[in-house]
C-alpha cells in the first residue's frame, strides 16, 4: 500500500508541475506568439498605407529636433573638431593629450565606423571627468575602450598614469 500510496503522490505531482509550466510559461508564449504573427500581418497588409507614412514622416520631424537640441553638426573634419574638445577638457582638467592617432575607417554595409585613439596623461579624477564629458556628448560617439597605465619615473620618483581611449563614431554613408 505504501508503493502505491508514493506514485499516486507523485503522479499528483507531476500533474501539478506540468500545470505550473503551463500556466506560468507556455500559455504566455503561445499569446505572445500569436500577438506577433497578427501584428506581422498587419505589417504586411498596411505597407504602403499612407497613414503610415505620415507617421513615419512624424517621426522623422521628432527626431530631427531632438538631434538639433544636442547641437550635432556636421563638419568637414571631425578629427579636427575633436582635437579642440579635447584640448578644451585638458585645459580645465589639467591633463595632456599624449598621442593621437590616425583615425581607423571600417565601411560596412552603408555605414562608415571611425575610431580614434588617443591617449591622455594626468591625474585619475582628471581622466575619468574628461571622459565623462566625452561619454555624455552625443555628438562626440562612444567610447569603446580605456586603458588606465600606471608608470613610476624613476628620476623623480613619481606615479604617473597614461589612458588609452578608442573612441568611435558612426555615421551613414552619403
């Protein structure tokens, strides 16, 4: 009696897990996957809808001013622009701009990804606000990578630390 006692408990429980697993997980999936069949149709239906171009055209003007608020133009030379930034940040910093390279160019399927590298000397505080306020500009890019070097000079006895930044941009290709 015990045996049959323990397979119906677990006959119980295995019915119990398997409504669980329905109920939490694969009911969810199924409604959200009949959602997004539904919602591709009517992609598909309404392509060259009007009502949907107008709100694509509404999207564009949106976009447009939200990128003239962060002031982004486009100049003939980037490098050039970022340099002066650079120089502006080290001065109020106290940093200076060690190396800077030429830039890398990838083009990759209508886009052009530049990255410049360049590397800074000064103090760790110094470094990281620099590279805040690169961070925090939208026209600048993204910085993709930091080194943080710490050298000691052995003829003044002093720590000095060197970052490495790869900054990069993306744009379209014209």
């Amino acid at each position: 009696m015990k045996l049959n006692k323990k397979n119906k408990f677990l006959l119980f429980g295995f019915a119990f897990a398997l409504y669980i697993c329905y109920a939490f997980a694969i009911s969810n999936t199924i409604k959200y996957y009949k959602e997004y069949h539904s919602k591709e149709e009517l992609i598909t239906d309404n392509s060259s809808s009007p009502k949907l171009a107008y709100q694509l055209h509404q999207k564009e003007n949106q976009l447009d001013e939200l990128l003239s608020q962060y002031n982004i133009t486009t100049s003939e030379s980037f490098q050039n622009d970022l340099l002066k930034q650079l120089n502006n940040f080290c001065n109020i910093h106290h940093l200076k701009v060690i190396d800077f390279k030429e830039p890398h160019i990838v083009t990759d399927k209508g886009f052009v990804n530049s990255s410049y590298i360049f590397s800074l000397e000064g103090s760790y505080n110094g470094c990281l606000s620099l590279l805040n306020k690169i961070e925090n500009s939208p026209n600048l890019g993204s910085i993709k990578h930091l080194n943080f070097i710490k050298k000691k000079n052995f003829k003044t006895n002093v720590d000095q630390l060197f970052v490495e930044v790869i900054l990069q941009k993306n744009s379209g290709v014209n």
